[in-house]
C-alpha cells in the first residue's frame, strides 16, 4: 500500500504541521470509523456487541505481534503502558533484598510502578543515567556487578529522543542473567522492533502516540518462561481459565479457585476498553498496510530533516543517540518560557510539545515535506526574527 496522503487520513485536521506525536496523535478518519462501526454495534445490539469486540480484540493482537515480531501469546491487551508496566512490577518473582535498576529523568510513569515495587517487596534500586545505557562504561559496570535481577528503562527518552540500542541492551540481560523490562512507548513506529531477532524479557507500549490509536488502549509483551514464575497480585476475574463460563454454560459453574491464565493475556483482567481496542486494530491496520519499514524510514527522515534544520538554525538540538523520530531543544531563557514560545509556534499553526523544560517535535510518516518547512520558517521567526 502506498502512503495515503495526510488529507485522506486526517481530513479536517486544523493545524498545519501537527509535529507532537510522542503526545497524542490525531485519530485518523478510518480509526474513528472503525470505533463508531463498533458503537454502531452495541446501539443496536447491546451485549451482542461483544462478538464483533472480540474479534477485534484478537485481531489486534495478531496486528501486535507482527509489529513486533512475538507469538500472539506474549501478547495482553492493557489499558497503557502503566498498566503493564505495574502488572510486571508487582508480579515478578521478588525476593527481599533483590536490586532493581531504574534511569534517572524517566518519564514517572516508568518509575512509579517499580517504586511501589521495591517498598512492597523490599528491593534496592540502582540508578543509572541514560547515557550509562549507550555502550560500556564505568557507571554501568559498577551497578551490573552489583548483580542486580531486573533492569527497567525506555527505549526513547521522552524529553530529548535519545535512544538506547536495543541489541546492547538485550545482550546485558543475557550475560548478567537480568531481566530486562522496555518502556516502547517512544519508540515502536519510527523504530523497528524484532523479538525475534533482540529478545527483550518484557515490552509494555501505549498505543496513542506513534500507533497513532486512541488513548486507553496499549499492550504488553510478557516471555512465557517469565509469566510463568509471577506471583498473582494484579489479577482479575477475566485472567482466569475459562472465566465466562458460569455466564454461558449453565448452573454451578461459579468457581473461585480456578487458575490463572499462565500467558500474557491473563494481564485482561477486566472488562476491556472495547472501542481503544478498535480503533487500534484500525490503527496498527494502517501502519501494516503502508508497510513497517516505510513507516520507519519516513518518520525518520523527516525527523532528521527538522533536527539538522534547527541545528543550522543555530539551535541547541540534542543529536547524541537521537535515533527516533524525537527532535528537541532547550532554549535559552531570553526568548521566553517554553510554554510562551510554544505559543508562538502555535500562532505559526505549528503543534509540539514542551516536556521537561524543552521544545519536541515529532513528526510521523503521514506527515507532508512542507511542514517541516513550515516548522523551520515558524523556529527562524521566533528565535532569529533579524
């Protein structure tokens, strides 16, 4: 499939260069269809709405484990990256005393999880910062020496793009016997990934930014030989064997004692954001069609266009390890907050994001050449108005 262009995809967008998609992406027009064909459904036939849900529940695993290369039993649908971020978390096979190895400047959302971890079960934390994670070094060794069990961090930091090379990090994991848990969210679209080819123990991905489906719907990725050592904390009534069948099958089926599901699935704990789970399937539809690798060469062309654009702007551009589709800046404090200059780029019809005391933009594939240009005219204004 070629790529559609922006307009057939994003009809009535309204902002010229809509360059934050490590936010929120805009909904394209087929995934709004496919969520309103699915409300259609439970308008007109209430429960019987579920079969056509269910259907897309599993289509969308199938879609998720192609993107990134897993049998569809690794695969459990979440609600965000949270989700299965505290599923792991909580559940991994813990003992007092066990280190745990965090990266400093995360995003909260990967931190908080494990924070609550290691009070509940008594771990140690180490602290790496994200440039101990771009090859050997003295830092890394100190803390992987101290033979820790568990190592969490994110593909893509949020704040300035830089990026871990995951075959590094895959190989840490095997020759230290530690598990490695991948914050995705940043990453999976402009980047690749294979579970195949770089076995990462644990994958927990939200599905609003650069899968570009709606917020509330994302995925986890769990190795089985993992699963099956978790001690049951973060369980429902659906993560059990045969969970509906006291609904379907007659009297005396109500069983308390049944087994949890020994895959990723069991992490469906309970009744599911249908219609996220929908509008992700039309989503990662999208992405399939056009073709993966398009999707990443495209993104990131367009990501490394605008990044050696404002450099020769004269501006800041962190360029150490920026191998997805994040471009970022600090300005300095002349020109303003970055909330006012921000708005300043909005005046241009230009939409970024301004995390953590910095400027990010984040073009996608279905972006067109001009709003990288638009972007770049609307940076030279603003900072070089001369």
């Amino acid at each position: 499939m070629a790529v559609p262009h922006k307009d057939r995809l994003f009809p009535d967008l309204k902002y010229k260069a809509y360059l934050n998609n490590a936010a929120v992406a805009p909904l394209s027009k087929p995934v709004r269809a496919n969520i309103q064909h699915l409300m259609e459904a439970y308008g007109s036939g209430g429960v019987k709405g579920l079969i056509p849900a269910m259907s897309e529940k599993d289509q969308l695993r199938a879609n998720l484990a192609r993107i990134i290369n897993s049998p569809v039993s690794w695969i459990g649908i979440t609600p965000s990256t949270t989700t299965g971020l505290l599923w792991i978390a909580l559940e991994f096979p813990w003992q007092t005393g066990d280190k745990l190895v965090l990266v400093e400047g995360e995003f909260p959302g990967n931190i908080v999880p494990w924070q609550l971890a290691a009070q509940h079960y008594g771990l140690e934390i180490l602290w790496l910062k994200p440039e101990d994670l771009l090859g050997p070094n003295a830092s890394l060794d100190a803390v992987l020496a101290q033979k820790p069990k568990l190592m969490a961090l994110s593909w893509v930091q949020y704040q300035t793009g830089l990026t871990v090379d995951l075959a590094f990090i895959s190989a840490l994991g095997r020759d230290h016997h530690m598990a490695v848990c991948l914050d995705a969210i940043q990453g999976l679209g402009p980047l690749r990934l294979d579970l195949a080819q770089t076995p990462i123990d644990f994958v927990c991905c939200g599905g609003h930014k650069w899968l570009m489906g709606p917020e509330g719907c994302g995925f986890v990725s769990a190795a089985p030989h993992w699963v099956d050592r978790f001690n049951p904390v973060y369980e429902g009534w659906l993560g059990v064997e045969n969970p509906i069948d006291f609904l379907l099958d007659g009297e005396g089926l109500v069983n308390y004692q049944k087994p949890f599901r020994r895959d990723s699935s069991r992490v469906e704990l309970s009744t599911a954001n249908q219609l996220g789970i929908a509008g992700l399937r039309a989503a990662t539809d999208i992405l399939l069609e056009v073709g993966l690798e398009e999707v990443s060469e495209r993104a990131l062309a367009f990501a490394h266009s605008l990044r050696h654009g404002l450099l020769d702007l004269g501006l800041p551009v962190h360029t150490e390890a920026t191998q997805g589709a994040i471009v970022s800046f600090q300005p300095e404090p002349v020109f303003g907050t970055v909330r006012q200059i921000m708005l300043a780029y909005e005046q241009h019809s230009v939409i970024g994001a301004t995390p953590d005391g910095h400027l990010r933009f984040s073009p996608h594939f279905w972006q067109e050449w001009e709003e990288i240009d638009l972007c770049l005219e609307a940076s030279r204004q603003i900072f070089n108005p001369a």
